[in-house]
C-alpha cells in the first residue's frame, strides 16, 4: 500500500530547501529587502532593529533545532525492513523532559521581554518627546487618499513631509472625525502609528541622517489606499530652515509648490496625472477646473461618489489649487 | 448483536438527493460540510490566484482596486468562515460520536439545522458580489469607520452572512460540547479521550465564548450603517468620533472573538496531528497529559491576548506589555506540542503515506509561523510589521501550512473511512509536493516584502524592488493551483476505482477504525470497553493474547 521513504525522496525534499535558499539568498542581499528590517535612519528605527535581531537569535536556534530533529527522526526511524505495522518503542512519556521544554521557552521569552524593555525608551523616541520647545511639532492628518501635514508656521503640504536632521520631531497623528482609519510609517524612521479619527497619537524621533525616505500608509482606507504614499525627507538643518521660511512666504503670495502637491496628492489619484481620468471620471479639458466657485464647491462638498476631499481647506490652500490649475491646466494624455 | 431500531423513512427520502436533503446523520452532515467548504475553498483559491497575478508585477492592470479590494475582503472572509472553520467542523462531526462510541450527536437535528445556516450564510457571501456597489470591501476584519461609511450593499450582506454564520457556528459549538460531556462511551474517561476530540472540545468553548461578542459588534457596525424596519430609521454612531463614537472600540469587539478564531482554525488542526502522527509512527502519542493541558492552557490564554493585533492604534505602554506577555505564554504550551509530536516520532516506525507526509510538513512549516508569531507578538517589532506582508506570509503559514496542511492529512486518513475507499497514493504524493513546494515559495519571500516595507491589501505598488519577490510568490501560486487540482483529480478518480481497504486500513488506535468503512447509520453495533486512549491498541493486544473482549 504505501512505499517506504526511499533516498532518492530525501535527497528531493534537502534539494528542494537548498534550492529555495539559494534563490532567496542573493535576492535578500541585493540594496534594498532581506531578511531584516530596512536600514535605519534614527534611534527608533534602529531600536527596532536590535530587537529583531535579538529575537531572530533564538528564532533561528529554535528553527533549527526543530527541523533539524525532524529531519534526523525522518531518516533514523524511518521504517526500513521492519513490518509496516511493527510497533515502534513503547514510550508514553517523559515528565522531566516535558517540564524541561515547557521550562526553556520560558527562559527565552523572559530574556526577549527584558530586551524589549531595554530598548523600549529609544524606540518611542521618549529623548526626543522630551525635548520640549526644542522639538519641531507637525500636525499629520491621514485622509481619504493623502497625507497633509501642517507645521508650526502654518505651511501646510501634502504627502511629501520635509523635516530637519538631527533635530527631534514630534508628529501628531490623526484624522478627521468625518474620515477613516490610516496608518503612518516611514520604514527606516521606526514604529508605525495609526491616523484615527478622534484621537490623536504622537510620534517622536530624529533623523540622524539626510535623505529622502518613503513609506505608505499600511490601514486599508478605501479604494485607493494603494497609491497613498509618503515621503519624508530629512534635509540639513540650516536647508530645511530656509525652505521653511520660503515656503511660508511663498504660500502667503499663493505661489508656493502647494498646488501642485495638492494636485498630485489629491486629484490625480484618482482623475490620473494628467487629468485623463482613472478610478474616477476623466477631468481635463472640464470648465469646472478653471472656474474657482464651482471648483471649491466640488472640493469642499463632494459630488456623487467623489469624497468631499478638502472640506477642512484654508481658502489659502484652496486657492493654490486653482491657481496651479489655471496656470498648469491638466492636458488629458501623459507626456513622455 | 445489539437490537437496533430504525425509524421509518419516507419514500421521499429515500432518493439520492433528497436523502442528503433531510439527513440528520452526522456522518452525512460532516461529509456535507466538507464537501461545500472545499466548493467555496475553489472559489477563495481562485480570488487569490487572481490577486497574486495582480502584484506578480509593479502597476499591473489586471484588476481595478475596488474589484481587488473586494476580493482581499472575500477571499479572507471566506477561507476563515467557509473554509476552514467548517472543514473542521465537517471533520469534527464526522469523527466526534465515531470516536466517542456514540450513535451520533447529542442534538442530530440541530445538527442539520448548523449545516445548512453554514450553506445559506456562504451562499449569501459568494453572491455578494453581484449586490448593488458589489461586495463588501474593507478587509475581512471589516474596520470601522471604513465598513460604516462603505457605501451600496455588500457590507450589509457581509454582516448578514456573518451573522447567519455566527448562529450556525454556535449552535454546533452546543451540540459537540453536549455530546463530548454525555455521550462518551463506557470507559472513556476525559483522560482517555481522543486528542482530536479534545481539540474540538475547546474549539467548542472558544467558539461559545467568542462568538457573541462578533455578533454584538457586527450589529452595532450594521446599526452604524442606519437600518429601516418600517419606515422607523435607526442610525446610532458607536464607531463614529465626529458624533462622540470611538473607532478603536469595533477593534476590541472584532478581536476578541477574532484571535481566539485562529485558534479556534488550529486546535482541531493539532488535534489531526496528534491523531495521525502516532499511527504513522507505530507509537503512543507523547506525553497524553500534556498534550491534553496544553489544548486547554492555549484556549485560555488565546481569550487574552486579543490586542496584539491593535500594538499601531496607541494604546498605553502598560496594555501593550500585557498583550505582549499574554501572547508570549501561549508560545510555551504551543512549544509543549511541538516538542511532544517531535518525540513522538523517536525510535518509532515510520511510514510515509500521504497523511504522514502533511503532519510532518505541518510540523515544519507550523514552526515557522510559529516563530514569526513571536516577532509580532514583541509589540516594538509589530510597530514595525504590523499590517505588512510580514504578517500575511506569517498568518498564511500558520492557517495554510498549520490548519491546511492538517486537514489534508485528516483528509487522507479518514478518507477510507468516509467512503470505504482510499486515495491514490501516487497522486497524493504529487498533490503534497506541489502543495508544499508551492507553498513555501508562495509565502516565503513575503516575509522579506513585509521587512522592506510592502503593505498587505494594496492592490499596487511601484515600487520595483518589490517586483522579483512578487513574481516568485505569483508562481508559487500556481504551483499551489495545480496541486490541489491533483487532489480533485484524486477525489474523482478514486471515487469509483480506489481501492476498497476494509475497517481499519491503518491500524489505528481510535473506536472510529472498529466499525466498518463507510460505518453504517447506526455506527456500531457494539462498542469495546475503554480502558485507555488507545481503545484498539488494547483491543488487538487482548485478541493476540486471545482475551477476547467483554
């Protein structure tokens, strides 16, 4: 009825996990992706590292204990001549050994607790929490499809955050009461906080390093959470300060880049780049995008099954949209 | 032979169908359950494969995102609800009273009654699709305030198959839990029970436990939606903060039956193992006791731990540290197992049929789900992985590589004893290399997605990165399809031409194998004395010293 376990299956199922992990192992160390978290740019991302690297220790061990038994009980006991239904050793138990490997894992996980609380502190950034007025604080609200930040000063952007290295950074995350779950993460800038409506959490780290890092929103929040992306670029000091200041003023003329990120954040998501239409309706060469009244409305209102994506917009932000629009109407076909 | 009264059956109910129709027979019921959950395992299988051929590459339009937001919310919805849950209730019903030596379940008609709310609450699910803005679309978790602002109808008929599903499940969950305390034949103490109705007995409670409180949170989510008796409106704001709601509170309802269901999809799967393992070794299981305790130490702790899956919403440090801890206790009596099954095997006599072969590749890949468990549970790493495919490829190893690949093994060695034949081996051996080969390199390199950043349910990215780990799980996918189309291919072929094996083709431990294959309505005509969990073991002991049995 059933064969024995021949060599040859042996050798197929070793052959298969060599296989398996010489195809995995070049493709986990190439730049980006493997088998740890990305490359840390601050103490809370880092943090988080070490602990997974500290669990991954006894992971693997276990991992390999276990299959490695396995594997060795498969070959040793297999049943070779011996009649199918011969019985194997009579064993019922062993009290010691079994409280010996309920007593083990104990220890593991104790030891794994112990390191979380070690490193606790730097991975919610609390240095950086404490910084007082020393920290820069960023409103970030997660709405239906787009973030949008508002710093200090009032200048306001959309998806792409702009922050100072090594100067502590407090994010206060939520989303409108009207709108749904998100969720905030950066990879390489540490721990991800959910955008709930109701509530606000706070986020505190630092960018030790310049560089621009993406992340994405990662709580399914409707139909396109997909495409709600995040950047955070983490500019020299003295640089981000300047443009700081620039974009202030440049949002109080109602010329700053404000519209464009309004554009690309939250109408081409769905009406595509070029205003050539996506999920939703096609929408260059329409009257309503260059008359600001009934654009507003639209925007502040919704219409049909379009959310009423800037019910909340400064009549500043606003008018960057339709000053960018008027300027930079959408030519329905994509260049290049 | 003992007397045995039949009831009088119509003529009606006598035909082919009809007799499936009114059966009460839980052999019958148990065999419908699976039958119409592998039926709606087809149909979730599909939705995935064509979500994996979505993201086989960067800003592929193979799917629209509201059409792929419905199928991740279904294709979840289902292989927890229709699939899964119901196979091991079907196994459950089959095997309970046959491993009980009883007739058949304490409450047959109730029984049917589970059956086909389970039937009708999957139909409402599947047809869901064709409701006015399609199915529902906001995960299988349904989060509020995504679920109550989710416009059109299929999130109304999500929580009405839900609820139908609730009813079902609870009421089977009363039904095997009156049967295991009663029916239990002479001898069968609790200590020599059966490890796989021990499984099924605290899949029972969770069930009872958790349950309700599904039901109470679905109703306040449809109660949110506004409902309309009559031309009487009712719109409450439980998960509404702009009206003093909380959306955190759908959560707490939502997992608190939510994690006890994983193991509610896994004891029963080691409850399999427990069975097979020993008859495929040659040996008792090891550590009866333990084993026994640790189902009932991992169905008390699963009913604390269910904020692990909430580490990103910020609750307090303090809570987080006792999910953490919570979580981290079930990993002991869950190691307790493992350990246990892994001497089983020591100095046994192993053979490798097709069973034996999925409850060694359950031990192996289990393990692994296992372990990622503990990462997620270590709630500063789960600020980092929560809600990436880190978790899916974790969640998919411990519900596909656990509680799948355990079925299949309960499928392959109860299968004689269903239908009085046997599978093909060869084709069964065909069907576990594809499906573990597919498997783990369908899930494998999403660990690695996760790690570097990859939501789970996004129905694109552009990320190129992410492409070639993508592509492997794409094909692995496939390779997956085709071996489970080995396994119906097996089904067929084997239906009219498998061999016929008689009672006991594996000589097991356990009263099911004694009577004859396919048992007879009745189940058996006499039942052995139990005098240990291994009732035939003794039995065959006391023939060869020519004992008899009394």
């Amino acid at each position: 009825m059933a064969s024995a376990v021949r060599a040859t299956q042996l050798f197929t199922i070793g052959f298969l996990f060599f296989a398996l992990a010489a195809f995995l192992t070049p493709a986990a160390l190439a730049d980006n992706g493997g088998f740890t978290p990305v490359d840390p740019a601050s103490d809370n991302a880092d943090g988080i590292k070490d602990t997974f690297l500290f669990v991954s220790i006894f992971a693997l061990l276990i991992f390999l204990l276990v299959e490695v038994v396995l594997v060795t009980f498969i070959f040793r006991y297999r049943r070779r001549r011996r009649g199918r239904f011969e019985d194997g050793a009579p064993v019922h138990g062993a009290t010691r050994l079994e409280l010996l490997w309920t007593a083990f894992p104990i220890v593991i996980l104790v030891a794994i607790t112990v390191f979380v609380f070690i490193e606790l502190p730097g991975i919610r950034g609390e240095s950086e929490a404490e910084a007082g007025g020393n920290a820069l604080e960023i409103d970030v609200s997660g709405r239906q499809f787009y973030w949008q930040y508002e710093y200090p000063n009032g200048v306001i952007a959309i998806d792409h955050l702009r922050i100072p290295t090594g100067v502590p950074v407090r994010l206060a995350i939520s989303a409108p009461d009207r709108d749904v779950i998100h969720s905030w993460w950066i990879p390489a800038l540490g721990a991800k906080l959910d955008a709930i409506p109701g509530t606000v959490n706070t986020l505190a780290f630092e960018a030790n390093r310049p560089g621009t890092y993406a992340g994405q929103c990662t709580e399914l929040c409707g139909v396109v959470h997909a495409k709600m992306l995040a950047t955070v670029a983490a500019l020299p000091e003295s640089e981000f300060d300047a443009w700081l200041a620039e974009r202030r003023s440049d949002q109080s003329a109602g010329t700053s880049e404000l519209g464009e990120e309004l554009w690309e954040g939250v109408c081409a998501k769905c009406h595509g780049d070029a205003g050539e239409g996506g999920i939703a309706p096609r929408i260059a060469g329409s009257v309503v995008l260059s008359d600001a009244e009934s654009l507003e409305q639209i925007v502040r209102n919704g219409r049909g099954e379009m959310p009423a994506v800037g019910f909340d917009w400064s009549n500043a932000q606003m008018r960057a949209l339709t000053t960018y629009l008027r300027e930079n109407p959408p030519r329905g076909e994509q260049s290049g | 032979m003992a007397s045995r009264a039949e009831t009088h059956v119509p003529a009606w109910q006598r035909g082919r169908f009809a007799s499936w129709l009114v059966t009460t027979d839980h052999k019958r019921i148990g065999i419908l359950y699976i039958g119409t959950s592998l039926l709606f395992f087809v149909l979730a299988g599909l939705m995935a494969m064509l979500m994996r051929l979505q993201l086989s590459q960067a800003d592929a339009g193979v799917l629209g995102p509201d059409r792929y937001n419905e199928l991740v919310t279904i294709h979840g919805t289902a292989m927890i609800f229709l699939v899964i849950v119901p196979i091991l209730a079907g196994l459950g019903n089959f095997l309970v009273p046959l491993m009980l030596g009883a007739r058949d379940v304490a409450f047959p008609r109730v029984n049917a009654l589970s059956y086909w709310l389970f039937a009708f609450g999957g139909a409402v699910l599947m047809l869901s699709f064709f409701a006015e803005g399609g199915a529902a679309s906001s995960g299988w978790t349904g989060y509020a305030p995504l679920s109550s602002q989710a416009p059109g109808n299929g999130q109304d008929l999500w929580i009405l198959s839900l609820h139908i599903l609730t009813a079902a499940s609870v009421a089977g969950a009363i039904n095997f839990l009156v049967t295991i305390h009663n029916l239990r034949t002479r001898g069968m103490s609790w200590m020599r029970m059966p490890l796989f109705v021990w499984s099924i007995y605290i899949f029972s409670w969770l069930l009872l436990a958790t349950l309700p409180t599904l039901s109470a949170g679905l109703t306040m989510l449809l109660l949110d939606r506004g409902i309309s008796i009559g031309g009487w409106e009712v719109s409450t704001s439980f998960f509404d903060a702009s009206d003093g709601g909380s959306a955190v509170l759908y959560q707490h309802a939502f997992w608190f039956f939510g994690h006890p269901e994983v193991y509610v999809m896994i004891l029963p799967a080691f409850g399999i193992i427990s069975e097979v393992l020993p008859v495929f070794a040659r040996k008792p299981i090891f550590g009866y006791k333990a084993v026994a305790l640790s189902t009932i130490a991992i169905g008390f702790f699963s009913l604390l731990v269910w904020a692990h899956h909430m580490f990103t919403v910020g609750l307090p440090n303090s809570l987080n540290a006792f999910f953490m801890l919570a979580s981290f206790a079930i990993a002991v009596p869950t190691g307790v197992k493992i350990f246990n099954w892994l001497a089983t095997l020591w100095r046994g006599n192993l053979s490798f049929d097709t069973p034996m072969l999925f409850a060694l590749a359950f031990l192996s890949v289990f393990t692994i789900g296992g372990l990622s468990g503990i990462y997620l549970a270590a709630f500063p790493i789960d600020w980092q992985v929560h809600d990436t495919y880190f978790v899916v490829a974790h969640l998919h190893y411990v519900i596909l590589g656990g509680s799948l690949f355990a079925i299949f093994a309960g499928l392959y060695y109860w299968w004689p004893k269903m239908f009085g034949r046997l599978l093909d081996e060869r084709l069964g051996k065909w069907h576990f290399w594809l499906l573990f080969v597919g498997f783990n390199v369908t899930f494998f390199p999403q660990h690695l997605l996760g790690l570097d950043g990859m939501p789970r349910r996004i129905y694109t990215y552009s990320n190129e990165g992410w492409e070639a780990y993508n592509l492997t799980s794409t094909i692995g996918s496939w390779v997956m399809g085709i071996g489970l189309l080995v396994f119906f291919w097996n089904v067929r072929r084997t239906s009219k031409r498998g061999p016929r094996v008689g009672n006991d083709p594996w000589r097991g431990d356990t009263l099911e194998w004694y009577t004859t294959s396919p048992p007879p309505p009745h189940n058996f005509d006499r039942v052995p004395y139990v005098t240990s969990a291994r009732p035939l073991y003794d039995l065959r002991r006391r023939l060869r010293e020519g004992d008899g049995f009394r």
